[in-house]
C-alpha cells in the first residue's frame, strides 16, 4: 500500500520534495496558494495531485512536509492548520534553515509528531528530534527519510529492505 505525503508549498524545496517522494513511490499531493509556483516545473503533471486548500491536501496524509518561506509565525500557523485537519498519526516534517526543532515544535497540537528535517549535500537528511517524539516515532521517520535518501543517491529503481525488527512490530 502506499503512503501519502501532503506537502505544503511548492517553491524549490517543495518541488524537490514532490519528485523525491514520487520517485520513491509515495502518491503525493501538494498545495500553494500561488498559480504557477517554482516547484511545479520538472513535475508530470498526472503523477501528484494538486489540492485547494490546506485541509484538502493533509486529509489522510501519512506525512505532511511544510516547505513555506522560512518565517517562524508562517510556519507555526500552518503546522497548527496541518495538524488540525490531518489524521493524528501524521508525522509533520518542517523545513527550516534558520529556527531550530523546539520553536517549530512550541505551537503544535502534537508537538510529538513533529520533525524538523534539513537535506545534506550527498542525498542525506539531518533530522532534528526531541524528546517530545516517541522511539517508535522516531523509528518511522528514519526509516522514511533512510528509504528516500537511498533513491535519491541510488535511483528510484531502488527498493529498500524492511529491517526484520520493524517488518515484526508493524
């Protein structure tokens, strides 16, 4: 079954995100409030789907990344807004060059399911996490971002193992 990644701005970052996910098989939906965003060029038009609203792009995301300019306030009301209208077990990954993972997590509904996720040169991702995210949390989100940066420095042809552990507490 496959997963689905709400993202939530559609500028440089976000288009990165969306062919990332898609090239790692995710369905994918996105939403900007502006007509022709940056993010939209390299993307096959039928291959994510494009929403209205905010509420209509988290509706039963598995992830929902928040890839808005890198202005706290900005941030904090659209993950009150994600998290308001997403499934409760939706993690929030926010990306954000400048605030660290306690500002972004302060606002939140569920603050627990909140990530702030930063990519490395090489295909990596820094992931920043508190003590406010559960090992188990923490666990699905290594294990998704591990997936996604072996496509990105792999190929999307690339299926990534299920570690036995995770395969037997799923």
């Amino acid at each position: 079954m496959s997963r689905t990644v709400a993202i939530l701005g559609l500028g440089r970052a976000g288009g990165e995100w969306a062919r990332d996910m898609l090239d790692a098989g995710w369905r994918v939906r996105v939403f900007d409030p502006e007509p022709q965003p940056s993010g939209l060029s390299g993307l096959k038009p039928k291959s994510f789907e494009r929403t209205g609203t905010i509420s209509g792009c988290v509706a039963a995301a598995d992830w929902v990344i928040v890839a808005v300019p890198d202005r706290l306030e900005l941030m904090q009301k659209i993950i009150q807004r994600a998290q308001a209208e997403a499934p409760e077990t939706a993690i929030v990954a926010v990306l954000s060059e400048t605030h660290e993972v306690d500002a972004i997590q302060g606002c939140a509904i569920r603050p627990g399911r909140v990530i702030h996720v930063r990519r490395q040169d090489g295909g990596g991702f820094d992931l920043n996490v508190t003590q406010r995210n559960d090992d188990a949390f923490r666990r699905d989100a290594v294990l998704a971002l591990s997936a996604l940066s072996a496509v990105r420095t792999i190929g999307a042809d690339y299926v990534p193992p299920i570690p036995r552990d995770f395969a037997a507490s799923a």
